[in-house]
C-alpha cells in the first residue's frame, strides 16, 4: 500500500531542500527573465530529477553506487565548477549584447533539453548529497516502512521540489512581464557575475 503519509513527508523535504537560492535558484531566475516560463521551469527540472536520482540511490542502499559516486567528488566538483562557469560567462556575454540581438529560441526542444541537462549536472557534482539524503530517509521513514516507504519519500521529493521550481517560475514570469529589457540586461550581468563567483568558490573547495 502507498505511504501517503510518506508522501507528504517527502514533499516538504524536496520543497525545503530547493527553496534556498544558491547558483541553481540563480540560474533558472535569469533564464526565466531571458527566455520565459519554460526555459525556467526546465531548469528548475533538471535539479530536481538530480535530488530525486540521489534520494533513489539512498532509498535502495546502492552502497557500490555511492561508494564510487563520494571517490569522485573532486572530479565532479571540478566538473561542475568548470560548468558553472561557463553559464556565467554566457551570461555576461548575453549582457554585452543589446536586447534586440538576444537569442529567442531557448524555448524550442534543444534550448529546453540543454537547460535541464545543465542543472542536472550542477545537482549531479555535489556526489556528498547521498549522505545527507540517506540520513534524512532513515530518519523520516516509518518503522517497518521498509522499501515502499522509501520510495514514497523519494516520490515526495520531487513533487516538493517541482513544486518550489513551478512557484519560483511563476514569480519571475509575473514581475518580467514589468520590465524593460535593459533590466533584463542588468539581471544578465549580475547574474553572471554571481555565477562565476560560485564556481571560483566549488572550484577552490574541490581542491
């Protein structure tokens, strides 16, 4: 039988884990501003399937899985670092440029499977989320819940976290509908600024 109880418990945790805004919450503000509610909510996609991946990895004890996983967190970290900043120099490139000559096709498929990819793998470099998730599910899964209270929880956390990105999403969509396309140059910039500042940060804790 599903664990509705499980389910909700899971939900507030995603919707926790996503709220802070950090280079992610970043990422999907500007692309919300730059391309529309679409680009935005597939941003805010693509972290979510990556916390769903770890609290599935942690749900099913795939101890082999997390062991190679926590020996590559330099690797990743550095790849995602390196990642990150490249999305704040398009950024600030993005800026450079007049409003008129901005791209506007970030919403066909390609745009869209390019900013979820992105996000995925800016989740993905952070291997030591397994252990803050596998903690959590034990802690917040019944006793004799067993498997399917686990993978109700894990279901929790992307509904939680789908929910928190489709709030945000629809926020920034209200407030861009008001601005004039130099703010949205200026929200380019800084935001690219901030973005190369969090991937020096990863970089320098990578190593």
């Amino acid at each position: 039988m599903f664990d509705v109880t499980s389910l909700f418990k899971g939900a507030a945790l995603g919707f926790a884990i996503a709220a802070p805004v950090g280079p992610i919450g970043l990422l999907c503000i500007r692309r919300t501003f730059a391309h529309g509610p679409m680009t935005g909510f597939a941003t805010g996609l693509g972290a979510a399937a990556a916390d769903t991946f770890y609290g599935l990895c942690a749900a099913l004890g795939l101890g082999a899985l997390t062991a190679v996983l926590i020996s590559y967190a330099s690797v990743l970290q550095i790849g995602g670092g390196v990642l990150m900043a490249v999305l704040g120099y398009i950024s600030l490139r993005r800026a450079a440029r007049p409003p008129a000559a901005q791209a506007a096709n970030a919403s066909a498929p390609a745009g869209l499977l390019g900013a979820f990819a992105s996000t995925f793998m800016l989740t993905i470099a952070n291997p030591m989320t397994i252990l803050s998730f596998a903690g959590i599910l034990a802690a917040l899964s019944p006793n004799g819940g067993g498997l399917a209270g686990g993978m109700a929880l894990v279901a929790g956390v992307f509904v939680g976290s789908v929910t928190w990105w489709l709030i945000l999403v629809s926020g920034v969509t209200a407030s861009r509908k008001a601005l004039p396309p130099k703010a949205i140059q200026w929200i380019e910039g800084c935001s690219g600024i901030a973005l190369l500042g969090f991937a020096a940060w990863t970089l320098y804790s990578a190593f």
